[in-house]
C-alpha cells in the first residue's frame, strides 16, 4: 500500500514517508474500529501548513477521540463542534486573557494557514479509546518535523510534559521556545494560565521581521 502524498510538499521527503507510514497505514485501515479523524483529514496539518511556511509549532498528543471532533490538527475540532473540548476551551480562555480575543468556533484552520503547524504525535485514535494508537510507530513523524523545522529560526509552543519531552529533537538556533504546564483542565492552573503564549509569539515575529499572527482568524 503507497499512500497518496501528492498534497504534502516538502514533508513528503521526510524518511518517515518512505520508511514507516506505508505499514502506520496499513495498520490503520486493518483496525477494525472505527478510526478518526477520517482518513482523508489524518495528514491535514501537513497539507495545510507547508514546511517552508511554518513559523510557529504546536504539539497536541493524538487526535480527540469523540467522533465529529476531530479533523486532523491538534487541538481543533470541527466549526459545528459544541461544546468544545475542555483543553481547547482552557486555550481560549487564555487567548482572552492574553489578548482580549474571543473566538466564535474552535476551528483552528485559520491558524494553520498562517504558518501555525498543528502536529498531533499520533495523528490516528479508535473511537473512544484515546492513545489507543501511540503504539504504531507515529511519533517518528513529529521528531523528524521538528528537525526540520528548526533549521531556521521558529517558535514552538510545548504544553505539557510530552510535547517538552520532544524538545531534544529540535536543532539548536535562534528560536521561541515556550514551555507551561498542558491547557488541560487537570493542569493548566499550573502554569499555563497567565503564561500568554499568543502575545509572546507575536512579540518574538515581529523581532524576526515576520508578520505576526491572527489568533482570531
């Protein structure tokens, strides 16, 4: 089985492409289970933030497990999805807190679009069973992403103990890296409340002569 990759661009050269996603694949569609997000969304924070145009990276675990909600970026759900997941709510309330905005969905393709990649680790989950698919071998994908990535300057956002557990395979340079406590309801009065990451990131794009970006877009 050779998945279609004609939409990603310059990940596609990833070795992960061509040595683990035919079999990551062929596992997925032999689960019988019912797999989300699906399969024509699982690679779409690829597709839709190119790795020449990614500025800022954001590493979410694997994607929600409760049908309609995911589609394929971390922390984004679906614009009809109501009400929206806990963590992503806690993102919104800092954005308000942050910057005074406030969001109408918790579709994040408009970040995305702006060089906002947002990767899952695993980009696969069975129907409610969260995780369920952190064995495959999917997390190869976000170590070589954040290698390549980090060739150039970059901000990434790292959330809670497994995003910051990844930060070894970001290259040295001139980057943004921010690390707090995970917007879940379990953690983020740990300090991910008031640690403003939206305003931060702005501030360091503009530093870099960069346009910044448009958290209600």
């Amino acid at each position: 089985m050779t998945p279609d990759l004609s939409d990603l661009g310059g990940w596609s050269k990833l070795p992960f492409f061509a040595e683990r996603y035919p079999a990551i694949a062929e596992a997925v569609a032999e689960d019988p289970r019912d797999i989300l997000p699906p399969a024509d969304q699982r690679l779409a924070a690829l597709s839709l933030t190119p790795s020449e145009a990614t500025r800022v990276v954001i590493l979410g675990q694997d994607p929600y497990p409760t049908p309609g909600h995911a589609h394929g970026l971390a922390f984004s759900v679906a614009p009809d999805v109501r009400p929206l997941p806990r963590s992503l709510n806690n993102i919104f309330k800092e954005l308000h807190g942050d910057l005074g905005v406030e969001r109408k969905t918790g579709d994040l393709r408009g970040w995305a679009r702006q060089g906002v990649l947002l990767l899952n680790t695993v980009l696969s989950v069975p129907a409610g069973d969260a995780n369920g698919h952190k064995n495959l071998g999917w997390q190869q994908l976000a170590h070589e992403v954040l290698s390549l990535t980090s060739q150039r300057p970059t901000a990434y956002i790292l959330w809670g103990k497994q995003a910051q557990g990844l930060e070894k395979y970001i290259q040295p340079g001139d980057h943004l890296i921010l690390r707090t406590a995970h917007p879940s309801p379990l953690s983020a009065r740990r300090g991910f409340f008031g640690s403003r990451p939206f305003s931060t990131v702005n501030r360091w794009l503009a530093e870099q002569g960069q346009p910044t970006i448009d958290w209600n877009a």
